[in-house]
C-alpha cells in the first residue's frame, strides 16, 4: 500500500496506482475561457526530452490541425524544464496553449494555459507570470 496525499487528507492505495492528477483554474471570458492547468504523471524513470517527445505525438494524434510553434529548454527555480507553445483547432475556434515541463520526484509535471488564440498575448502573461513565481517543493514524497 502506498499513501496519497490530498490538500484535505491521506489515504492508502495498492501500490500499482499512478497519480494522473489534473487540477484547471477557468476564467470565463466572452471570446472563450481561458484556463491554468497543471497536470501531474508518473515519469517511469523516463528522461524529460522522451516525455515531451511523447507528449507531443499524443498530441498531434489527437488534435486537429496541431502545430508546434515553439519549443525551448530552460531553468525554472534551479529546475531543467521545456517551454512548449502549440496551437490546435477545437471546432471553429484556433486554440493556443502554452505549457512548461519539469520532473519533479518520480513525476513528469505540466504547467500550463490554453485559450482563445487571439487571447495569446494576455494568456502568455499569465503563463510568463506563473512560471516565473514556480517554487518547487523538494523533498517531498513523490
């Protein structure tokens, strides 16, 4: 049995459980909500360049019209990450979503926004804003 930790609590779980939780904050705007999500996966010891490589095959399968438009490493508190910018068609709606990549412990997080394309400027504000303020917590269990 291991433990999983909640904000409001701890219970116990056979050990072949993965955590695959998604937390999303939505703002509810008028051309489109715009959301900060973070997503949490086990990594399987598996190096970060392999899971956004796969992260981005699962995407492009999945979404219509899926373009990469950027993608960089870089440093978030002390932390080797991925910037990754995408863009897909959801309907008739273009969708921009931005998303940073790190391991933390034994899990692949994803920080990240999505939202109306033509909002990118302001949801890279956020984005630019929340990874920016990104402390990690180390030494806690994973």
């Amino acid at each position: 049995m291991s433990d999983y930790e909640l904000d409001e609590g701890v219970f116990d779980l056979p050990d072949n459980y993965t955590d695959g939780t998604m937390n999303a904050l939505v703002y509810a705007r008028p051309d489109g909500d715009q959301r900060v999500f973070v997503s949490r996966f086990g990594s399987q010891k598996r190096s970060l360049p392999d899971l956004v490589s796969q992260r981005l095959v699962d995407m492009r399968r999945r979404l219509p019209a899926f373009t990469l438009l950027e993608q960089a490493d870089v440093v978030v508190d002390e932390q080797r990450a991925t910037d990754v910018s995408t863009r897909y068609q959801d309907g008739e709606v273009t969708i921009y979503q931005r998303w940073l990549c790190l391991i933390v412990g034994a899990r692949f997080v994803t920080l990240g926004v999505t939202g109306p394309a033509a909002a990118k400027d302001e949801l890279d504000r956020i984005f630019d804003g929340a990874a920016s303020t990104l402390a990690i917590r180390r030494g806690e269990s994973s």
